[in-house]
C-alpha cells in the first residue's frame, strides 16, 4: 500500500521540481557564500595578487601581513576588550531583568498587572527618538562610558513576551506543591521554574549576546574616546578611514597603509567569534523564532 | 481586574491591600525591569517637550522657552526633509513589493526540500548573515562591489564595462534591495518553514490520492496554509512603513547616492551630528516619524483583528 503510493508519484520521488528547486537554493547559497569566502581570502592573500585576481577561488600568495597590521593596532584590542565586557554584562543584565519580569508578568494576576504590562509594551512601539536619548545620556554623565551601552539595553519586551508565554505553560500544580511546602514566590521562580526554561534561557541568552556584540549605532554616539572603542566602531573607522570619530593618532598611522586586504582583515577579525560558533548554535537560534511563531 | 473590582466593593479596599501584599514578590521581580524602562524608554520621551521648545542648552529642557508648532511647520517647508519623507516612502514600499515575498519563495522551496543534509547546510547558510551587524555586511559588500573588487573583475573578464555599482544614482536603491534580501531573507524564510510544517499531512496524501502534482498541492495546500502567517507578517511590515532601513542606509552610503537614499532616520542623524544641531526641531522630525509609526501600528493590528480574529497585540 505505502509502496504503490511512493509509485504513483508520491511525496518521495525526485521529480522536476525537486532539481530546479534545489538548484535554485543552491544558486542563492552560493551567492550568499561566496562574498564571506572572497573576504577570508583577501585577506591573507599579498594585495598584489588581489589587484591581480580580486575574484579568487582559492588564495595564492598567502600571507598574513594583513592580520600583523590589524593586530598591531592597539585599537583592536581594545576594542575586543570593550566588546566582551558590554557582552558579558550586558548579558547578565538585560538578560536578568528580562526574565525576572518574563515570570512576573505570567503570573495569574496581581493588582496592576495590566496597567504595568502596558507600560512596557507601550515601548515596544513608541519611544523618545534619539536626540532625548542622547541628552538623557548627556545628563547622567555616561557619554564615554561603556556603562551607558550596558544599562540602556535592560528589558528587552519582545523576548520578555515570549518568555512569558513560555512561563505560563508550565503547569500550575508544580506551583501549588511547592507553596504547599511554603516556598515564596522568588523561591518558586529560582528553583521551579527556572531549571524548568534552561533551553529557551539560552536560546535568548545568545539573542543577547548577538545583539551586545553587534550594537554599533549607540556605542558610535556615545563613545568619543578611541581606547573606549567597541570592536565594531573601531570596525567602522577602519572600513570609512579617518573619519571624524576616529583619534588623530590612529588615523595617521593609518592613512598611508589602508589597502582593502586590512580592511577585510578587520571586517574578518570582528565577525570571527560569530563565524565559527554560528553552525553549531544555529539550532537555539531557530528555536527563538518557533516560540516568537507560536506565540503570534 | 481585582483592582476595579475592589474599587467599587464596600470593605474591598482590605482585600484590594492583601491582594497587594501577597504579591510582594511579584513586584519585587517587577522593580529592576520597570525602573530602567522608566528611566531609559520613559525619560526620553520626556524629552520630546524639546519639538515644542526653543532649546537652549544652558537652561535645560524645562526651562528652554515654549515656541509651539514652528519646528513642525519649519519642518513642512524644508526641502531636504520633503526628500527624505520622499525616499522613505519609495524605498519602504519597493521593499514591501520586491523583499517581501522572497522569503515566503524561500520558505516554500526548503519545506519541499527531500535532501535533509543539504537542507541543514543551506539553512546554516541562508541565515547566517542575519547575525552580522551592517557595519560588518557593508564592510564586505563595499570591498567586494568595489571598482577594483571582485564583481567588476567579473564583468572585465567578460569583456563588459566596469560600473561603479555604489556611486550609482540609478542603481544605489536596487542595491538596497538586493543586499537586504542577501543578508535577511533566510531568516525570515525559517517563519514560514515553520507554518508549513504545522500543515496537517493529511492535506498532502489525500491530494496525492486526488493526482495533485507538487505546483497544484503547493498552491492550493501550502500557501493556503501559511496565509495567516503572510498576513500578519504583511501587515507588520506595512507599519513599520517609516523605517526604511536605517542600518543599511547609513553604512552603504555615499555623497554621491544621497539624494536617492536619504531617508528620514539618516537625515536626522545628518543634521543632528555632523552639523550645527538644533536639538528642538531635530526631534521633532523624531516625533513626526514616530506618531505615524504609531498610528500606523494602530491601523495595522485592527487589520489583523480583522482578518485573523485577534489582534497582534492587545
């Protein structure tokens, strides 16, 4: 019986329509591929070859000069400092505050709990813009500091919400036995509830961790000083060269050498981290969206 | 809930109160969340009095004297603002017409996939620039566009001239286009994937049984099945209308594509930081955007209500 189906044309055969469609995906996969492979290889390839052949297969003339430039700026390591310190606080940070009110807000109700969660919704769609942002900034005293990249990222409403509805589906018995036994609230969240979400807390913990690491606009506007530098506006000076944001003293020591092999270099070097952990995390990627799809 | 109901109910304040204290732990998971909204979401938008007020740096945002609606008719009458609402609305509707349906295109290949390795690798693939900052992206693309880079390279070989694809008025937004849908259609596709999964596979063998071949059983099975998905995707997409994409913009931009690509976010960053700023009437071309933003959202989840029974939101 499943054998006759299979035969007359079942979902299981290869037909046309499975070859042009997978040739039609690949197509867009190597399109998508090939410019991230010609950047690792321009960049450690001689820029001579490069003006030669810019569209390379595989590199000849390999060198590594170019990461010897970028690694001898200072602005790099700072900059890599910068960033995993902005990432791993603000991680804890905005991640905490996230779930604490994930949890909260999935309780069954409490006195203002509508008008509170309002309040934070009402964010996700309206807010100051940017030039009350900066003067609140201003105000605090936290231009120049990595700080301010921290704390302005606290809640994050949309994954709180879909946290939230993750709260809520586990069973409201597990609560009850544990008050029975006369734990409080926080006990309930830290020791029930959290070890119950370990998956989707890690799924949101490496949203975070991206966000963090790829935050470039705020850290542009708000920091001045070059050894305060996150790696991606030490990125953006590099690629736009001795722009205004950049210290006098590192675009000079720039300015003669730029070619487009340390450019690339610095573009690799920034993507990196992203690079060789993204096809093994993939998975806790995806499974952001599968919860965010069922909640819609 | 319990609130209203204990406003009203004689003696129910008490309850209301116990109410309260029982929940002490509740609000104290609350506290650290809600102030930094307070401070962070809520404090700027205080300062939104700045598109009503001459500012003066000097007396502050309160102090700076009231001049009521002048920014926002100084604003109707700017010429380069008139271009960037121009560029905004051009740019977010091509978007709309041209990116949209890419990833539901996308979606519906990968679903129909049977090799299951490849289709791991290609999804690796596809959504991988997703996790890239524009700065990264732009990085890339601007080398590899370039007039020395890799693409003209091609086009020499191929005996055709060399173009200089990001100095090009009649290209730049096409390029737009082209480059959002590179770096962000494979992820957005992983939402359909998942709606089609969802279809009941019953659908697929009692239309196998009935001699439907795979167009057939993808238009009237598939796309039928993920239309609520397209929906609200579409509509969400259709409110955020003023947003054209300010990451892109700004970091593959140049003096010589302005005029076709200036739009409203990159220009209040342009007047605001590499000119003379004037806070006041910079933020209200802020509070322009963001009112119609808003409204927009407003019109856009009763159009989901509509359709699809709930709303997007409240």
């Amino acid at each position: 019986m499943i054998l006759t189906t299979k035969k007359q044309g079942g979902r299981n055969r290869i037909d046309a329509f499975d070859i042009v469609g997978c040739v039609v995906l690949i197509l867009f996969a190597l399109i998508i591929f090939y410019p991230f492979y010609n950047a690792v290889l321009t960049s450690i390839v001689t820029s001579k070859q490069y003006i030669l052949n810019p569209a390379m297969l595989y590199p000849r003339d390999v060198t590594l000069d170019n990461y010897r430039l970028i690694f001898e700026n200072p602005l790099i390591w700072s900059g890599y400092k910068n960033t995993l310190i902005v990432v791993a606080c603000g991680v804890v940070y905005g991640m905490g505050m996230t779930v604490c009110m994930a949890y909260a807000f999935s309780r069954k109700s409490f006195p203002g709990k509508r008008p509170l969660f309002l309040l934070v919704l009402f964010t996700m769609f309206f807010g100051g813009g940017l030039i009350p942002l900066y003067l609140l900034i201003k105000n605090m005293g936290l231009i120049n500091e990595l700080g301010a990249l921290i704390l302005i990222n606290g809640v994050v409403p949309y994954y709180m919400i879909i946290l939230k509805s993750g709260f809520e589906q586990i069973p409201e018995s597990l609560e009850e036995a544990a008050r029975i036994e006369g734990a409080n609230d926080i006990v309930i969240f830290a020791r029930v509830m959290l070890p119950l979400q370990m998956a989707m807390l890690a799924t949101f913990t490496l949203f975070i961790a991206v966000d963090r690491w790829n935050d470039w606009f705020l850290p542009m506007l708000f920091i001045k000083e070059g050894r305060k530098f996150t790696l991606q506006v030490v990125l953006r000076s590099i690629i736009y060269e001795a722009t205004s944001d950049v210290d006098a003293a590192s675009s000079a020591y720039y300015e003669n050498i730029f070619s487009d092999g340390i450019k690339i270099a610095a573009v690799v070097v920034t993507m990196l981290p992203i690079m060789c952990f993204y096809p093994f995390l993939q998975k806790h990627f995806v499974k952001g969206v599968l919860v965010g799809a069922v909640k819609m | 809930m319990n609130m209203t109901a204990g406003a009203v109910l004689p003696g129910s304040r008490r309850r209301f109160m116990r109410a309260v204290w029982d929940s002490r732990y509740i609000y104290l998971l609350l506290l650290p969340g809600i102030v930094s909204i307070l401070i962070f979401s809520y404090g700027p938008m205080y300062g939104l009095l700045l598109a009503f007020k001459k500012f003066n740096a000097g007396l502050g945002i309160l102090s700076s004297p009231w001049i009521g609606m002048a920014h926002f008719r100084r604003l109707l009458g700017t010429p380069d603002f008139a271009s960037a609402l121009r560029n905004t609305l051009i740019i977010s509707f091509s978007r709309l017409i041209i990116e949209f349906p890419i990833p539901i295109v996308l979606g519906v290949l990968l679903g129909e996939m049977k090799f299951q390795k490849t289709k791991r690798v290609l999804q690796t693939v596809f959504t991988f620039p997703h996790f890239l900052s524009w700065i990264i992206v732009s990085g890339i693309l601007i080398s590899f566009l370039d007039s020395n880079g890799p693409v003209n390279a091609i086009l020499a070989a191929l005996g055709r001239d060399k173009i200089n694809i990001l100095a090009n008025t009649k290209t730049f937004r096409g390029l737009l286009y082209a480059t959002s849908i590179w770096k962000g259609a494979g992820w957005s596709s992983i939402i359909y994937m998942t709606a089609i999964a969802g279809i009941d596979p019953q659908l697929y063998e009692a239309a196998v049984i009935d001699g439907a071949g795979r167009l057939r059983r993808i238009w009237h099975i598939t796309l039928p099945g993920i239309k609520p998905t397209i929906v609200v995707l579409f509509v969400l997409s259709a409110g955020r209308i003023m947003n054209a994409g300010f990451d892109q913009v700004f970091n593959l931009q140049n003096a010589v594509v302005r005029p076709v690509s200036e739009i409203i976010d990159t220009y209040v960053y342009r007047i605001t930081f590499e000119a003379v700023p004037d806070f006041g009437f910079s933020t209200a071309v802020g509070l322009f955007k963001s009112v119609i933003n808003f409204a927009l959202l407003l019109v856009t989840n009763r159009l989901v209500k509509a359709v699809n029974g709930s709303g997007l939101f409240v």
